[in-house]
C-alpha cells in the first residue's frame, strides 16, 4: 500500500516539475495544467455557450462602450497578446465574469447599478486581471492536483477510500483560500488597470458598497454567509482595501485630474431594461406568462422559481422536488421522447398520448434508476427508483414544449398532483395586458433643485416601497443632499 502512495505521490510531483509556468503578473513560477492556447481555445468554445444561455444586451452604444473600454485597458494590461472580447449580456442578476482566453462578460443588471465611468472601469481592471493572472487556468490545475493526490491516497488507503466523498469537499474548503487571494489580486490589479487608463479607482471601491448593501437586501431574514467560507472577500472588507490601494496607486504614479465620468454614464444607460424582461416570461399571481411564445401555465403555490432564455425552474420549498420546461429537440413527438429518454438515461414505465387545451401531447413516467439496480436482474428490482418523473412533452406546430417534474421514487406519489396540474394547465396566451407588457427601464432625471434623495424620489413618482432599492440603484442614502442640476436614476416603464 505504501508503494501505491509513493508512487501516486511521484507522479503527481513529476507532473508538477513539467507543468511549472511563469506567471505573466507576478513574475514567479507556479504549476499549471493548462497552456496559453489551452486557454484560448477553452474561451472560443465558451463563448458561443454564455451567449446562448443570456443573449446579448440590444444597446449598440453600450456594446461599443464596453469593448473601446475594455481594449484600452487590455493594451496596458500584462497579457496584451491576448486576443479579448467583451460583451454586455441580457440577464438582471448583477455579475461580471471572465472566461480564459480573454472573454469578459458584463451583465445589463450590473450595469445598471454602476453610477459612474470609473466605477465600470474599476470592475472591468478586475475582470481582465482574473484572465491576466491565469486565476482560472490555475484553479483547474489545482482541482487536478488534489484529485490525483486524493486517489493515489485511496489506493493506499481503504480506510480513507470509505470517506472519499468528505475528504474532497474537504478540498474545496482548502482552495476556497485561493479563491479568496485571487479576488483581492484582481481587485489590486482593477486598481492598477483602471488607474492607467485614467480613471479615479476610489470609486470602483464605492461600488463594494453597493454590493454589500445588495446582499444584505437579498439575504433579509436569512443568516449571511460567513467571510472565511467565501470565495469572494467581504464587500465591507473590499471597500477598505481598495480605498487604501487607490491613494497609494494613485501617489505612486503621480496621477492626477483621475476621471470618474458621472454624468456621461447616467446619460448612456439612459432608457436600459432593469429586473426582468417580460418578453422572456414573468411570473404573476402564480402564473408564468411568456408573451413572445404566447403560452403560460400555473405555478404551485409556494414553490420557487428561476427564469432564464433556456428554460423556466421551479423548485418545491421543502427541496424534495423540482419542475422545469424547456424546448425538446425532435421533429415529432415521438422523436423527442426517445431523445429525451436517451439524454437523461431514463427507463420509461408508461406513456400515452393526451390533448392538453387543444396541444397534442404525450405523457411519460419515466425512472431514473441507481447503476447498481440497473446492473440487477430487472425481477430482483423491487425496491423504489431513485428517480421518477412525469414529462409532459407538449407540441404547438414546429415547437415542442417539454415539461419535467421529478422527484425522488418514494415521494412521487405525492408530487405527482402537482406536476400534473401545472402540466395540464399548460395553454394559449390570449391576455392583451400580459402579451403587451413593456419592460421597466432606468430613466435618467435632473433635480431640479436642492434636496434630498428621498424628496426627489418622491417627486418622480417613486413608491415608498421602492425608495430604499432605488436608493441603492443610485448609490446613495435617502438622506443624502443633492444640489440643483444632480442626475439622478429611477426605474419606470
């Protein structure tokens, strides 16, 4: 057994020897699994993939913003090689994300809540540093090394082979240290980026406040995640930080007259989509509604739900079941289900065609079994699947709809009234109100003279119950006192 380890062990340090790089940022040698054009070709492949799941924000001012910006600051950048994209794409959650190789990703959400040049700019720095310091690239090369040790120790070890599963979420926990140390790197070299194309990085760490205040919103009534158990710092920790980097950036380079581009800003996200587009299907009085494919169907009571371009979820509040629809592959109904059987290795046990509100349809349950069941004589087969579901695969001329709803063997007798309810409830859209229902935008207004947000907001129209997230849509606290001519956001249709 010992041999096993040592060899195991050998191996992965002469992997380490052949893998050792040199650090475009830092200068320093480290290991990594994946090379340049690795990199390159992981990003070309991605691309294509982000697109289709979000889309692309239709703002031509706005795409060419973000790339003219993005370009500058990748010239100055310790990768300028790099061949990068950049891109805004059309979802609300407020994210930015980089993928290796050099594509950078800017959700319309974030963008939204940016109140300035400098504060995109500071984000943007931070986002190229991800691809610049090669973060991702030496997160896989991590995960790689720790598997390969983990199994060397299991070949060694029965003992620890028993608890395989708890040692690599043990791993996790490990890296997550890394996570957090390339975050703060990014935020460093956002700082440096963003500085030498002109920008006052003070405000990219205004923007941390933001986040926080963001998060405290979204987790109102729930316990906050602790710091040390994320891969992202604290924001209240990030804002510090960053102040601190900015002056002593900004000392050391002598800069001076730094941008922060207020105005020019608000006026160029004049009139963008904010929170969901109804054209993509909204829900209402637990209803889903999608007014561009004209369909809509009930939602349970109580159950969560998520939305985006690919397909709409809904989860029960105990975790024990979920629902989803999508579009099914297959020129006919018939051939979508033997897609569908053969894409989630299910082992149908009985289907039949139904009409659901004049759509022909066919309804399947359908298992998803255990391997070690599967390896069994099907008479011996007696207990529960681990899976069962109920698909509704719904056509509307060339488009099939499917509707899965699965939960586990034991409870789908319980569930099974619920799936089928809202796969049966699946119909045509005629509700003028719901088909023509138009987007919120943020719209620009100028005060007209000295007050407070809150005053101002109130002027413009703004509900009380949206004052405080409007107040953070803005950057600012209701009390804050604005001067004459200040522009300020609001979210209206």
């Amino acid at each position: 057994m010992k041999r096993s380890f040592l060899f195991a062990s050998n191996a992965a340090f002469l992997l380490l020897l052949a893998a050792c790089t040199t650090n475009p940022v830092t200068g320093k040698k480290q290991v990594s699994l994946m090379s340049e054009s690795q990199e390159v070709a992981l990003g070309q492949q991605s691309d294509p993939q982000v697109i289709a799941q979000f889309g692309l924000v239709e703002n031509p001012a706005l795409q060419r913003f973000i790339q003219d910006k993005g370009q500058k600051m990748a010239a100055i950048s310790h990768r300028p090689e790099l061949k990068y994209e950049f891109k805004i794409v059309d979802s609300p959650v407020i994210n930015a994300f980089a993928v290796p190789g050099g594509y950078v990703y800017f959700t319309r959400g974030i963008m939204a809540h940016f109140n300035n040049e400098a504060q995109f700019a500071g984000v943007l720095g931070h986002e190229i540093g991800h691809i610049t310091a090669r973060h991702s690239a030496q997160q896989q090369t991590k995960a790689t090394f720790g598997q390969l040790l983990l199994i060397g120790g299991m070949i060694a070890s029965p003992q620890l082979a028993q608890y395989g599963e708890q040692a690599m979420q043990g791993l996790q926990v490990l890296f997550l240290k890394f996570g957090r140390d390339d975050e703060r790197e990014s935020d460093r070299l956002g700082v440096e980026y963003s500085t030498k194309i002109g920008y006052d990085a003070k405000q990219m760490a205004d923007f941390f406040l933001t986040l926080q205040r963001e998060q405290e919103k979204a987790s109102a009534g729930a316990e906050p995640i602790p710091s040390f158990l994320s891969s992202h710092p604290n924001p209240e920790d990030r804002y510090n930080t960053v102040k601190q980097l900015a002056a002593e950036t900004q000392q050391q380079v002598g800069a001076t007259n730094l941008a922060v581009g207020r105005d020019s800003y608000l006026r160029m996200i004049e009139g963008l989509i904010y929170g969901e587009d109804p054209k993509q299907g909204f829900v209402e009085n637990n209803t889903f509604y999608h007014p561009e494919l004209k369909f809509q169907f009930s939602v349970p009571t109580g159950w969560k739900h998520q939305n985006s371009p690919q397909q709409f979820q809904m989860a029960a509040p105990d975790g024990k079941a979920m629902m989803l629809l999508t579009l099914a592959p297959g020129e006919s109904l018939e051939a979508a289900a033997q897609q569908m059987v053969q894409q989630f290795k299910l082992q149908p046990v009985e289907s039949k065609q139904v009409t659901v509100n004049s759509f022909p349809a066919l309804a399947i349950v359908a298992d998803q079994v255990a391997d070690q069941q599967q390896q069994q004589p099907q008479q011996q087969q007696q207990q529960a699947p681990a899976v069962r579901t109920l698909i509704y695969l719904i056509q509307d001329g060339k488009t099939i709809y499917a509707m899965i709803g699965a939960s586990s063997g034991p409870d789908f007798a319980t569930y099974f009234p619920t799936f089928s309810s809202s796969m049966q409830n699946f119909r045509r859209l005629t509700d003028a109100d719901k088909l023509n229902r138009q987007p919120e935008r943020v719209r620009i207004k100028s005060v007209t003279s000295a007050t407070t947000l809150s005053q101002a907001l109130t002027r413009f129209q703004v509900p009380n119950d949206r004052l405080e997230e409007t107040a953070i849509l803005n950057g600012m606290q209701l009390t804050d006192r604005l001067t004459a001519g200040t522009l300020i956001k609001v979210v209206a249709k």
